[in-house]
C-alpha cells in the first residue's frame, strides 16, 4: 500500500537547535510539498518541488527554514535555529503533475502523517 | 495573493441531517480545484478533484459542484452520519501557477448521534 512517510512523528527541541525533517513520496510521484498546520492559518504551504526542482518557496521564512530534494526518495525540511513560534505539524504531501485534466495540472495530494515538532 | 474562502468555517448538525458548505476561489485563471476530508488525528485525504464548470461529482453520499465562472464550489453531505465529522478542506489551482495547492481555512463538521 503506496504511502507517503514522514519522519520524525514527534520531535522536542529546544530553542537555537537544528532541526531536519524528512519526508518519502510515493514512488513515481514528481510533486512534493511541505506544508505546516497553524490555527491561524490551516494548512501553510512552505516550498513545492517538481521533479526535484523547487518550484515555489515564497512562504517559508528564508533566514531559518531550508527545504530541499537530494533524490526522488527524500524530500527534507531543516530549520536552523528552531524558535518556538515553529512549533506545529509539518505536512509533507506528495501527487503526480498531469493526472488532472490536460497533463498539466497537479492530481490530488497524497499526505504523510505529519511531524509534529515542539520548540521549547 | 490568491484567496480561497470557505465557510462556515464550523458546523454542528444532528444524525440523519443533510448540509452543505461553500468553496469560494478567484473567478480568473482557474485551472482545479480539489476537496479533502481530515479526520482529527490523521491526515487529509482527497475526495474529489474537479477541473471543468458544471462538474459534478460523487461518492457515496457525498457529493461536489462547481461554478469556475462565479468561483464557487459546494459540498453536499446526504443524511450526514457522526463519522463524517471531519473537517473539509478545499485546494484551489489558478492556471498561472504551474501546480500549486492553496487550501483554505477548512469547515470543521461535528455530527451528533
């Protein structure tokens, strides 16, 4: 059964620490997107990759947060240093460019478990 | 700045009830939209994906419109039963974006037995 897999589940850190998640799409997707869970905000897209390339990272905050695809297996997210305003679940989704109508649209999104992070 | 809008952004119905809630979307340089159901504690998961106006789709005893021309989209739940309580996010697609999901806020539906 094709899932997407986020590690890790659960993180607590403190203040000023790294902090790297990762994320595995489903084999043959050639989208990737990191979103955060706010109340504020529900979902928050902070970067999207295209077979690997990023496409849009207009949302994440640029000085702290990274996000990158070093293969088509694993997508990461860092932030370095963490505050605690970071504090929330991270979503990784993954879907596949073209299964909507016209080839060049982006299918529905497959999602992990989220990684839920907490900055102390 | 692409908005998408849904409201209400809560509902409370009994059991047996039927209901609705709205999607609403920039009119121009639409190109999809799609609905997901999240359950608290899980993830979202996609119900449908719509792309053309006058679409309508189904499954079971939920079902969705959509108006590309006014920027809108429903979603009908027939005889709402408690393990509907979810809550429902609709992503929106502009044509001039290359693929980008904007959800909106969610409507939060609580189905009491």
């Amino acid at each position: 059964d094709a899932r997407v897999t986020q590690t890790p589940r659960h993180k607590v850190t403190e203040m000023g620490q790294e902090v790297t998640m990762r994320c595995q799409p489903i084999l043959g997707h050639n989208t990737v997107f990191w979103y955060r869970q706010t109340m504020m905000q529900g979902l928050e897209l902070l970067a999207y990759f295209r077979n690997r390339a990023p496409l849009d990272d207009s949302g994440m905050p640029k000085d702290r947060f990274s996000a990158e695809m070093p293969d088509a297996t694993l997508a990461t997210l860092k932030i370095q240093p963490s505050e605690p305003r970071d504090s929330a679940v991270y979503f990784c989704a993954s879907g596949l460019k073209g299964k909507a109508s016209g080839g060049s649209g982006t299918g529905e999104l497959f999602f992990g478990e989220g990684s839920r992070l907490t900055v102390l | 700045i692409l908005n998408v809008e849904q409201s209400p952004q809560s509902l409370h119905v009994q059991e047996g009830d039927s209901t609705n809630f709205t999607c609403s979307f920039p009119s121009s340089n639409f190109y999809a939209l799609h609905w997901y159901r999240w359950e608290t504690a899980k993830s979202p998961e996609a119900l449908f994906v719509m792309t053309l106006n006058g679409d309508e789709k189904k499954k079971g005893r939920i079902s969705a419109t959509l108006n590309t021309k006014e920027g809108y989209s429903y979603l009908y739940i027939k005889g709402s039963q408690p393990e509907d309580s979810a809550t429902y996010l609709c992503a929106f697609i502009s044509s001039g974006n290359t693929g980008k999901l904007i959800f909106g806020q969610g409507t939060t539906l609580q189905v009491k037995p």
